[in-house]
C-alpha cells in the first residue's frame, strides 16, 4: 500500500483531530493501551493514537466517519507497537528494526 499523496488535514488530521488526539493521550495516562502489551503485561509510553478498528475495516464494516474517529474507537499507542498493529492489519510480518545498545551489541 502506498502512502497517501494528500495532506494530513485533507485525510482527516487537522486541529480537531490534534485536540482529539492530546484527549486520548489523556484519558489512557500516556500509556500504550494496545492489545500486545495487555496480553504481555508491558507498559510503554504512549505518543500516537490508533483507531483500535482500523479506519479500513470499519469502511468495509458501513461505519460513519463519526463512528470511525468515536472516542470510544481511538486508544493511545507506542509507535512500535502501532507500526506492528498496522503491519499486521496489513497482512505483512512484523520486522522490527534493529538497532546497536550503549554496549556495542545489537538490541
């Protein structure tokens, strides 16, 4: 899938999304809230917020764009995890990138 040519505020990302999005961030205390690391008991600092059903499959589901971006539909997320919870909806393996530790060996 390639990357949208439109403009965040024209896919739905202007200021009413930024002042929806600092809520969310709110409500779930900045932490990651996604399916992964409840199942592992993990507790990650949340920066994104991810529609917990993609807006994709919501589509396909009949949902209004009210209900796509409900609050009730939107949960806090690490990056990481929410680049793992896309792939995945995706259809692709997760690949995390790899990464060199303080100590010199990879991480």
């Amino acid at each position: 899938m390639a990357w949208s040519q439109e403009s965040r505020h024209k896919r739905g990302y202007g200021a009413a999304w930024d002042k929806k999005r600092k809520r969310i961030l709110e409500r779930d205390a900045g932490l990651c809230r996604c399916a992964h690391c409840a199942k592992v008991g993990r507790i990650l600092i949340a920066t994104e917020v991810d529609h917990v059903i993609s807006k994709a499959k919501a589509r396909e589901m009949g949902w209004t764009e009210e209900q796509i971006d409900d609050e009730d539909n939107l949960a806090a997320i690490n990056s990481d995890c929410h680049k793992r919870k896309t792939q995945e909806e995706q259809g692709k393996a997760y690949r995390p990138r790899r990464g060199v530790g303080p100590d010199g060996w990879p991480s």
